[in-house]
C-alpha cells in the first residue's frame, strides 16, 4: 500500500510540475535561429513569419506591393527572454531552423561553378532500363512535360537517338509579370543516356528582364545577362539587385527544385550518384 501511495504521489508531482514549467520550457525551450550571411548566429529566439515558397511570390515579388525602402523579404522573430520583435532580411540569411525545421534560402545555396561556368550536371542510375527506353522516356518528357509547341520542337530541340542524346536551346521557365516589369531565366538543357545511365546538364544560363520602372527611381531596358554574373553581383547597388536576386531565386527554384527533381524522379526515385 506504500509503494502504491509513493508511486502515485511522485505521478502527481511529476504531472504538477510538467503543467507548471511548460509554459516556461514552450517558451525557453525552442530551437529556433538564424545563420547570417555573416556567419554570425541569431538563438534564443521564436521565429514567426519567413517567405515559404517562391511560386507565393512570383507575381509579388518586386512590385508595388513591397515597400520601396526594401527589396528584399523579411524574417521576422522574437527576443525570447525580452520578447521584443525583430526583423532580418531575407537575402541576409545564409540558413535558419525554425520549429525545428532547417531551411536553407535559395540565394544561400552552392552555385555549381566549372570552370568559372555555371553548370547544374545530374547523373541517374536506371540499372534495368536500356538506352532506348530512357531515350524515350526523356524525349516524351521534354515534348509533354514542358508542353513544347510544334514551332518549338522544330526550332529549339536538337536531337540523336543514335548517341542518346536531346537538346533544348534557350527553353524559357519562370516567366512572370510583376506590373512593370517581366523576368524570366532561359538557359540549355542537354539530356544523354546509355544502357543503364541517363544524364541531364543545364547551361548557358541567362537572366531576362524587360523595359520597366522600378522603385520610381530606375528605368531599366530590355536586358539579358548570364548567370555568372547576376550569381556574383546580386548584392550590388538598389538598381540592379532586385532584378539579380530575383534571377538567383528563379534560377535555384525551376533548376534545382523542378527540373532536377523530376528528372530523378521520371527514372527512379533513388539520388543520382556522381559518376557517369
């Protein structure tokens, strides 16, 4: 009959001082931060809002609807021990956990230089697929899934099924209107396949954007510049770092998160290895 009361006494103490500390472990206990640029590290803090994802933003991404004092999308996040608020911007940001989430920015992610050339190279193992049937299966996915026009399949793709190999000149993704502007990223996309093995290389990659005002003290002209460029100069001066953080954005998001992620899964859903 003791050991039943001690026992039940310690539950009771236990389940006590559960309901009387957490509120102090939700509030003390997160694991939120931010890892600047810098390298410098935001803790003891909540975070409360981020951007989620770019196609949110595609439309309202560096328009009227941001205030002109600021390009770029904020974090916001509370001082814990004072719970005072506070705001980062979000090109500022290198990496950043949030409820226990990691999420990287896309301006913070590595820029696959070779030879100074920007190039996104991704290698698939299909080990029971020959090279016919993954020609096949990339062609019908370039025509369909990119919902290439006749004109487009005779003016922009180049193809060899006798060497594996399907081509996309200057294909054209992430094309939006923000109002006074248009911008979009166009670049090469190569496909090759053997037995076993198929391939998909991206270059020559270019950022786009037309005549337009922005933040009423810019007047921008049709203009194209590579990716090299907009990748190492997005930071530079108000008049061109919109348009350059916005080509990083485009080029991380419809390459890196669409292009490259449904190329692996069309074949298998294993990650591609690194040899060819």
């Amino acid at each position: 009959m003791y050991l039943k009361f001690t026992a039940m006494k310690k539950f009771i103490i236990s389940i006590f001082f559960l309901f009387i500390l957490s509120p102090f472990w939700t509030l003390f206990g997160q694991d939120d931060y931010i890892i600047t640029i810098e390298d410098k590290k935001i803790s003891g803090i909540s975070i409360s809002s981020y951007p989620k994802a770019l196609e949110e933003y595609v439309v309202n991404f560096y328009n009227d609807n941001l205030m002109t004092k600021s390009e770029d999308l904020k974090i916001s996040y509370n001082i814990v021990k004072t719970n005072r608020a506070r705001e980062i911007e979000y090109s500022n940001v290198k990496k950043f956990v949030a409820s226990g989430v990691e999420h990287i920015p896309w301006h913070a992610r590595s820029i696959p230089f070779k030879e100074d050339r920007i190039v996104f190279d991704t290698i698939v193992p299909v080990s029971d697929k020959s090279k016919e049937e993954l020609y096949s299966l990339a062609r019908s996915s370039i025509i369909l899934g990119m919902s290439l026009t006749a004109e487009q399949i005779q003016k922009t793709l180049i193809e060899d099924k006798e060497s594996g190999s399907i081509m996309v000149r200057k294909l054209t993704v992430g094309s939006g209107s923000q109002g006074k502007f248009t911008s979009y990223i166009y670049f090469d996309l190569l496909i090759r396949v053997k037995d076993g093995k198929a391939r998909m290389t991206i270059g020559d990659i270019n950022l786009h954007y037309a005549k337009g005002q922005i933040f009423n003290d810019a007047v921008v002209y049709n203009y194209d510049i590579k990716a090299e460029d907009f990748t190492t100069s997005w930071r530079k001066g108000n008049t061109i770092k919109s348009h350059y953080y916005k080509g990083l954005l485009l080029m991380f998001y419809n390459i890196e998160d669409v292009l490259i992620k449904n190329f692996v899964e069309l074949y298998t859903e294993e990650n591609p290895l690194s040899d060819w």
